[in-house]
C-alpha cells in the first residue's frame, strides 16, 4: 500500500502556514516542502496529496502545482502518470551515481584548496567543528545535517555558484538516501576524524592529501551504504 500524507505530516505542515501569510508564493512553499522531504517528515515513497498539504499551508493549488513542479525539476519529486507527486525511492543505481558525481565535484574542489580562500576553508573547518559538537551532546541527526554542510563546503572551494548548485541538489538526493540508514551515530560516527583530517588537510592548503583522503572516504560511505540498501537496482 502506498503512503500518504498522515495527520501528524499535515499538522507538521500547518504549523508552516504563518510563514506564508506574507510571502505565499511558489518558491516559499517548494522550500518548505524541500525541508520537510530532506529532513525526513515525507519519506521515500509518500504520495504528496494536493488537498491535504493545499490546506494545511492555506496555499492555492496553482501555486502548489508550481512548487511540485520545482520539487521535480530538483529530483526531489517524481509524476507518476494517473497516481500523482511522489516522494521518489532512489535505487542502488542511483546511489552508484550520486557517488560518481561526488568524486567528481568533490575531489576536484578539494584539490583547490591551495589556492582557494581563506573564508572557503574555514567553512570546511567550521562545518567539522559543528559536527563534533553535536555528537558530543548525542545529537545525532544534527551530526548528518553537519556532515552535510561539510560536503558542501568542501565543493564550495571551486568558488562556483553553479558547482554550489549541483552539489546542494546531489546532497539533497542523499539525505533520501540516508533514510536507509537506520542508526545516524552508527553510520556517521566513524566519519567524524575523517572530515577532521580532511578539512585540516585543506586548512594547510594540502589540496592531493584532502583529495587522496575524501576519495577513499567516498568509497568507503558509498560500499557502507550498498551493503544495507535493499532497493532494486
């Protein structure tokens, strides 16, 4: 049976409707949508209903239909012909991608880090700082949100708005991957001295070893991640 949008999803989503009051537009609610799909209130698979999450954000169906329209443009939705706006349930396949493209963006930002500026690294090294900070108090769901700035900060030292964009859109289609990870201290807590070698690495301008080192981070979370994912290729 497929899901859909529960009482407590919609009352999650009508405590959103305030914000709204002056700014009711499309690209305000597709955020908030963004959020609520990232941040795990919609899981994979969710049949976004129209009506319940028209009404429970006051918002007309035109400008909803707009904000699904962005959510699929992002990956972050998917049309399924005669049933409607789906949650998408990402397969081994695209996880193998997703970690493709990371290696990519990610190990060629990190081999910038020579020449990449001052404020750039210290958002690697602050994003790290973050992380820590969160699992020392146990706040484990902080830590993947943390863990994922970090990536973010690390593409961000190519000093491109367009990599900027690319990788904000390839990290939201892995916050739907994590959803398969059951236990976010298991899965991230290992990664933690990591991404402090990393960003110290980075922090020296050291940009082959930061590479060299994230490189074999990536593979090691991708074949973490294939090991327990169970969705057919």
């Amino acid at each position: 049976m497929t899901p859909g949008i529960t009482e407590e999803m919609a009352s999650a989503l009508a405590q959103d409707r305030t914000g709204l009051v002056s700014a009711s537009t499309a690209d305000r609610v597709t955020e908030l949508l963004r959020t609520h799909i990232m941040e795990g209130l919609f899981p994979p698979g969710t049949r976004l209903s129209e009506e319940v999450i028209g009404q429970a954000l006051g918002v007309s169906r035109n400008t909803l239909r707009e904000a699904f329209r962005l959510l699929c443009h992002e990956r972050l939705a998917v049309h399924q012909m005669n049933r409607g706006i789906f949650v998408p349930v990402l397969t081994r396949a695209d996880v193998t991608d997703i970690y493709a493209l990371r290696r990519l963006v990610e190990g060629s930002a990190a081999r910038l880090a020579g020449t990449a500026s001052m404020t750039a690294r210290l958002a690697v090294r602050a994003s790290v700082d973050a992380a820590e900070a969160a699992a020392a108090a146990g706040r484990w769901f902080e830590v993947r949100t943390a863990d994922l700035h970090f990536h973010q900060a690390v593409a961000a030292l190519a000093n491109s708005p367009r990599v900027d964009e690319l990788m904000r859109r390839a990290l939201a289609e892995l916050r739907l991957i994590f959803h398969a990870m059951a236990d976010p201290e298991q899965f991230h807590a290992p990664y933690l001295q990591r991404n402090r070698i990393i960003a110290e690495a980075i922090m020296l301008g050291q940009g082959e070893a930061a590479e060299k080192e994230l490189m074999a981070y990536l593979a090691d979370a991708e074949r973490q991640i294939l090991d327990v994912y169970r969705v057919p290729a």
